[in-house]
C-alpha cells in the first residue's frame, strides 16, 4: 500500500480567532488519535494536505516533533461551501492489529458481452476490506473479460488479495454487463400499431 510522508506541525487548541488566521494563513488543525494513544493537536498546511492522492487507498507517515508515525485519514470535515477543507482527522495506527477500509476497484479487460454488443456498467467502485495496515492493497484488480451478455459479476466473485478480507456482502453485484436495446424502427412500430387496433 502507498505511503505518503507529510510534516505535522504542533498545535495548542486555542481560540476561535487562532483558527481562523492559521486558516487563512493556509493551515489546517488536524486532530490525532487511536487505540491507545494520547489524542495530539497539529497542523498540516494546506498544499500538502492538497497534494495527498485521490481515489486510491494510502498511509500517512507523519512527522510530528521529532518522530515518525503512520496514520490513515480518517475524516475530513469540509465548510459550507462543501469543497473546502476545514479539518482533518488522523488515526495512529501504533497498536493496532487490522483496520477496515475502502480500497478502490480497478476493472481490466474488454468483457466477451462487450464485444458482441452489450454495454460494461460497473455497479461498485470499491470494496471494504480488512487487513493489517501493511497489506492493504492500493487497489484490488478485477478481470471481467470473461463476463458475457446478461451476466453480472458479484463480490462473492472477486479473490480477496493476500492476507485480506473483504467485508462487502457477498450477493452484492459489482459489475453487469447489459444486453443491446433493440432498435425500433417504423416497420416494426406500423406492426405494434396493427396489432393494438
């Protein structure tokens, strides 16, 4: 699984005031904590926390005073706006064993339904897994090359990677393959027509 290394600043909480003007100043309060550990105040500024990845499942190895520790982002709490970070939520991973979390789902190869007319509609873009923190995958990969016209794929389908779980339940269907619309034209309209009157 991917790491990331970000610098962590110490944080007194204060007041609102303070806030406000490290936010403005492009900081962001981060809140730390985990099985038994001391919760602890940082910052973490604004371009960093920008430049974590998306759309894939990462750790965070966050320097704080002198020690390095990994965490997994937790939450993160965005203002009215709805797209603008506002706080963040980091959980230590010191103690523990195994941790739940959403790895994205990868989809490789054309489906055999695909190529005889139908259309790949993928239902799931991830998938809750457990796993100790060191094999978390990044991504799970999953090959639907051999789904064919009407079929579906479903969890209970997909090979957890090694030392994983996957939580999801197993009836749930990840991908379909639809089969083609029929084209209606005006001959076969005139008939349904003649057939109603």
């Amino acid at each position: 699984m991917k790491r990331v290394k970000v610098k962590l600043y110490p944080r007194k909480p204060g007041r609102k005031s303070e806030l406000k003007r490290k936010r403005r100043e492009g900081w962001l309060p981060v809140e730390i904590y985990g099985k038994g550990v001391e919760n602890r105040h940082a910052w973490i500024s604004v371009k960093d926390f920008a430049s974590l990845p998306h759309g894939e499942a990462f750790l965070i190895e966050g320097e704080l005073d002198g020690e390095t520790k990994v965490y997994i982002l937790k939450d993160i709490q965005f203002g009215w706006l709805g797209n603008n970070p506002i706080h963040v939520d980091l959980y230590d991973l010191s103690n523990v064993q195994e941790i739940e979390v959403e790895v994205p789902i990868e989809f490789v190869g054309t489906p055999q339904g695909v190529e005889a007319g139908g259309t790949f509609e993928p239902v799931m873009h991830t998938l809750t897994v457990k796993a100790p923190p060191a094999q978390i995958p990044e991504k799970i990969v999953v090959d639907v090359s051999g789904l064919g016209l009407g079929e579906a794929l479903h969890v209970r389908d997909i090979k957890p990677p090694e030392g994983c779980v996957i939580l999801d339940n197993p009836d749930e269907t990840v991908a379909v393959v639809y089969e083609p619309e029929e084209e209606v034209t005006e001959e076969t309209e005139e008939q349904t027509e003649e057939q109603t009157s």
